[in-house]
C-alpha cells in the first residue's frame, strides 16, 4: 500500500518520490468501484484537493482541483449511463476559501458556485464522471470528436455546503449514497446524520441543463430558441430563449436531518436499495454505525416526518471496518435472491446485519483495520 501511494503521488506531482517514503498518508482517500467500466474505477484523492483517475496500468490519466487548495475527505461513485459511458461521483471535502472557480468538465470552464462565507463548513458536491471510451469505440469516433474519448472528464453538477447547525462546523466522518442515487447520507462527529432525499431527480436536471447550454454553445444562431432531445427523464425538450447561456451548477435543496444522533461519532454509513421482488412495496434502509451501536432507519421518499432508528446491536464498529454487500440466505429472502446488508468487520468476527437485526457470523482471530472488497462474491 505504501509503495502504490508512493507511485501514485509521484506521478501527480505534489511532493518528489523521496518525500512519499516517510509521509504515504498525504494520499487522504482511495475509491475503487469495481462496477463502473469495462476495468473498475479506481480514484486517488490527495491533501491538497486534488482528484486522480487511475487507469488499470497504476497510472494517473487525469487529475481535477475539486476543492482549490483545500482537501478532499470522502468519495463514492455509482453508475448512471453505462450505454454512455456516465458515472455519478459523489465528494466530500473543504476549501480554504470563501469562493473557488474550479476548471472541470469537457475542456471547458466550469465554474463552481459560490460556497458558504464560511470555510470551516464541509462542501458536498457531486459531478458527471464521462469514462473513456474502449480502444475501439475511441479509434472510431477520432474523427468526430477526438478529444472527447481520449480520457475521463470531470463536470460539477451541485454542491453545497453541510451544515445542519449555523455557526456550529462539524467534521464529517461517513459517507452513503444509494445504489439508485436517490438518496445521499452523511454522518457527523457529532453523532449526527443529515443528507438530501430525491437526489436522482436533481442530478437529471441538471444533465438536462448541461445539455442545453451544450446545444446552446455548438449552435449560437439558434439560442433563441433551440429544440435539442434530451437523455434526461424530467424532460425531453429544451426551448426558450435568452442567448447562449453556460452551464451553471446548482444547489442541492433543503438539507434533512435523519437523525439527531446520541453524540457518538457516526463510524459507518450504508443505504441499501429494494430487491426487484419487493421494490413497490419495500423501502430503503439507511445503517448508522457509531462507535457503541448499530442501528437502522427507514428511509421514505416522500414521508415529512423521519422515523426512529431501530437498535440492531449495542457495539459498534470502528471507521472502515463495515460495508455493504450483497449477499444471499438472510431473512426474507427467496432462493437464490441476493439481498444488501451490512457486513462489520470487529476483532473477535465477522458480522452480518440486516434491517431487522444481526443474522450471521464468522470467527477470526486478528485485528481488523479496514475492510472493503472486491466484488459481490469477494470478501
């Protein structure tokens, strides 16, 4: 681990080779995803706010300034678009300044909106990852659009700041996003867990405004009023008039609290999607982990009133060690039918918890530091 963080911050340039030796913890987050693209997505987030694409090569393709100076914390990705080759990425980090203009997207600027007057608060944003296209298809669309395929393109999409209590910063220490991206979560040091419902409908609307502006600028003669199809689900159809307008990130809404929390630092997060069986009836869970409990909340869409968490287990588990993993033979489940829970990773064993309490275990002897993996069938 040490010699691939060495590698991968020599490539990118923020200390010389040398240095990374004594100090391999100036790499603050690695993400991998096994499920977005053709070979699994691996991003490297530094100290000084910088996001890495890592191909399968352990080479840096691609690096974007997401927070100006500052750092990067926590990044999830799911997939959006495969047929597009489109990824959602999901940040968490801090600015050190009270506005950033940040240059992302598909070589052009993007600016960022202005943040909070306040740097202390984290800033959650969430961009449009365009994934290379295979030799192939990349070879074949050269002549159109050589630059488009040749690698990654980060665009910011939304951004806000989270901050559930004025004049009072938490730091966060967990990030959830739904499989479906419906729904994002993030867990506080201060035992608090806040986050945005809805978020797919928001992200859509903002791929509809991208390609607005996109038409808009390929076409200037026709801004008054352009007719453009969109891949968007709220809309299908861009028109109005105005000039060409550039594309602008938007907010991300009314931040909810999920939970006021017990003052106990939130360790863990994870949100589970309804299996195909039971998706019209079924709803998301969202697993809070501290470092004393376990618990698990219910999640509705449209509910304005947020339920209770229910206890699952009164010890915790510590940071990294937990994760959600599909898995089969748990309550509830038909033959064969894979079901998420949350697997914790603890000195004395392996545990596996669903919504309705802790349904298996596997004895080990060791201390666990962290806990990921690899694939579904992969522990």
């Amino acid at each position: 681990a040490a010699v691939f963080v060495l590698e991968l911050h020599a490539r990118v340039g923020v200390l010389p080779a040398a240095d990374w030796t004594h100090e391999p913890t100036l790499a603050s987050c690695v993400h991998a995803n096994p499920l977005i693209g053709p070979d699994g997505l691996v991003l490297v987030a530094d100290l000084e706010g910088r996001l890495s694409w890592v191909n399968e090569r352990w080479e840096i393709e691609k690096s974007w300034r997401c927070y100006g100076d500052g750092r990067v914390h926590l990044v999830e990705s799911r997939d959006w678009d495969p047929v597009q080759g489109r990824a959602i990425v999901v940040t968490v980090g801090v600015s050190p300044f009270l506005a950033l203009n940040l240059v992302a997207g598909h070589g052009a600027q993007n600016p960022a909106p202005q943040e909070e007057p306040s740097s202390l608060f984290p800033i959650l944003k969430i961009w449009l990852l365009t994934l290379p296209a295979p030799p192939a298809a990349a070879a074949a669309a050269a002549a159109v659009d050589a630059a488009a395929t040749a690698s990654p393109h980060l665009t910011l999409l939304r951004s806000a700041p989270i901050s559930p209590t004025p004049n009072r910063p938490a730091p966060v220490s967990a990030l959830a996003v739904s499989p479906t991206l419906s729904h994002i979560a993030v867990g506080l040091a201060d035992g608090s867990v806040v986050g945005w419902k809805r978020v797919d409908e928001l992200i859509e609307a903002s791929l509809y405004d991208l390609e607005e502006a996109a038409a808009r600028a390929n076409d200037p003669a026709q801004a008054g009023g352009v007719v453009v199809a969109s891949t968007s689900k709220l809309r299908s159809v861009v028109g109005g008039g105005g000039g060409a307008r550039p594309f602008q990130p938007g907010g991300m809404g009314k931040l909810r609290i999920f939970w006021e929390g017990n003052k106990e630092p939130v360790t863990n997060l994870g949100i589970t999607t309804p299996s195909p069986l039971h998706a019209a009836t079924a709803t998301p869970t969202l697993f809070v982990l501290t470092t004393s409990q376990i618990l698990a909340l219910p999640l509705a869409a449209k509910s304005k009133t947020q339920l209770s968490p229910s206890v699952l287990d009164d010890h915790g588990a510590a940071v990294g060690c937990a994760r959600l993993l599909a898995l089969g033979g748990g309550k509830g489940s038909a033959e064969g039918e894979l079901a998420e829970r949350m697997v914790v990773a603890r000195e004395e064993a392996i545990y596996v918890y669903g919504p309705d309490g802790r349904e298996g275990c596997w004895a080990y002897e060791g201390v666990c530091l962290l806990y990921s993996r690899k694939s579904f069938r992969e522990v």
